[in-house]
C-alpha cells in the first residue's frame, strides 16, 4: 500500500470547509434553543433548495420551497407537536405540485429531510448536550474513518451500482469508528453496553443516508448536490448521513427508549 499527497487531493480544501462547518454546528449544538432550531431551519431551506434544483425544478421554485421547508421546521417547534406532520405534508404537497417531473423522489426525500431535521431538534431539546454531541460526534468518525479507510486501504465496493466510491473497508472501518464513539459516551454516561450497538445501527443508517443521496445524483446525472462547499460539494453532501442516523434514531426511541439505562 502507497500512499502520498495525491491519495489525498482536495484534503486541505476539505479540512478548511470541515472545520467552519464544524464550529458553527458546534456552538448552535452548545447554545441550543433559539440558535440550534436556527441552524437547523436554515439548513432545511438550503437542502431543500438543493433537491429541488437536483430534480429540475427551476430556480425560483426552488428557493420558494426552501424558504417553506425553512418556515415549517421553525412553525414545528413553536406550535404543537401535533402540528408538525401537517406543516411537513404542506411542504411536500407544495413540491408536488411545483416539480414538473419526479414528484415522488421529492416527496421521498423532502419527507426525509423534513423527519430527520425536526428529530435532531427534539433530539437536542429533550436530551440536552451530552446526547447531541454523542450523534454529531459518532457520525463524523463514521464519516472520517470511512474517508480514510476508503482511500488507504480501498478493496472491494459496497454498493458500486449506486455509491461507486463507497468500499466495505470504509464502511466497517465507519462501524468501528462509531463503536468507538459509543464506548466512551457509555464510559462517561454509566450507560449500558446497548449504546454501543446502537451506536454502530446509528453509523449504518448515516452511510444508507450518504448512500440514498448518491442514488439521486446517479438519477439526476449530478456530481454533488451543488457547489456552495468547497471540497465538498453541497449542504446535502454534507448532512446526509446526520439525517440517515437522526432518522433511525427516532425510531429507536420510539421502539426503544433512549438513552439506554444505566448499567
């Protein structure tokens, strides 16, 4: 195995636009309140945006549809829980009716985006910090370790039909990296040994989310989602594995309590 700086092209690029991103994620997630449901509703309306332009919708129907899935994370968390699925289904049937082709992609994946989003503001308000930090942190490693693992070791591919570039190295090296995660959050909580499965069922469904984007922009015939993250392409390049995580760990709760309880 070799490898140098040509392994590596675009890492300082990366690293740069990784680590802003990170800050301002890091200090909405301490801040909480106001400023993470901000964050969040602000990174609705760009992935929004991004769908729509990547399914053909023009562009001023895109931002339209940016600026309401926007809106609704915001009426979400200010009005009753029950609320909520009607604003979503708002949205959607408003994309719809805009798209002129490929409605159910975008109510798939808008229905996705919009989930997954509100999840991870209930997530942060219900569970505070620590549990919000534990999500950030293990997607990340899952991400980091599969970038890594992909490009040291490569092998055989996870899913070449869909995600070309995804190996099995990278994917398991995604797990462990979340197992990882896992054990020092139980470590540090006195939580149960179950934080760590769930912690790798997190890292798997963030790789199905990273993997269900590439299979749009395979559809669509487009590189990344758009260009406003140089080095890494669109908003939605970067938080889809976040949403695929936030998504199952709804479902987690929902089936199974959360966090696990004390060993």
């Amino acid at each position: 195995m070799t490898f140098g700086r040509d392994s590596f092209p675009d890492l300082a690029t990366r690293m740069a636009t990784g680590g802003l991103i990170a800050g301002i994620g890091l200090a909405a997630v301490w801040a909480g309140g106001a400023w993470f449901t901000a964050l969040v509703a602000g990174i609705v309306a760009v992935l929004v945006w991004e769908l729509v332009r990547m399914l053909g919708g023009s562009p001023a129907r895109a931002m339209a549809l940016g600026a309401a899935g926007g809106a609704a994370m915001v009426a979400a968390k200010l009005t009753p829980l029950t609320v909520a699925p009607a604003l979503g289904a708002l949205v959607i049937a408003l994309g719809m009716l805009a798209l002129p082709a490929h409605r159910r992609i975008y109510a798939v994946m808008a229905g996705f985006v919009l989930v997954s989003a509100f999840g991870l503001i209930l997530h942060r308000d219900d569970f505070g910090l620590t549990w919000m930090l534990w999500l950030v942190v293990l997607v990340a490693v899952t991400d980091t370790c599969g970038y890594f693992a992909g490009r040291l070791i490569g092998g055989p591919k996870f899913w070449p039909a869909v995600s070309p570039k995804k190996t099995w190295s990278g994917t398991v090296a995604g797990w462990i990296g979340a197992a990882l995660v896992g054990w020092a959050f139980m470590a540090a909580t006195e939580t149960g040994v179950e934080l760590i499965v769930v912690s790798v069922l997190l890292s798997l469904a963030s790789q199905m989310g990273d993997i269900a984007e590439s299979a749009i922009k395979r559809r669509m015939g487009v590189k990344d989602s758009s260009n406003l993250l140089p080095g890494h392409g669109g908003l939605f390049d970067r938080f889809d594995g976040l949403l695929g995580a936030a998504l199952v760990l709804v479902l987690v709760k929902w089936l199974a309590g959360f966090p696990p309880p004390v060993a």
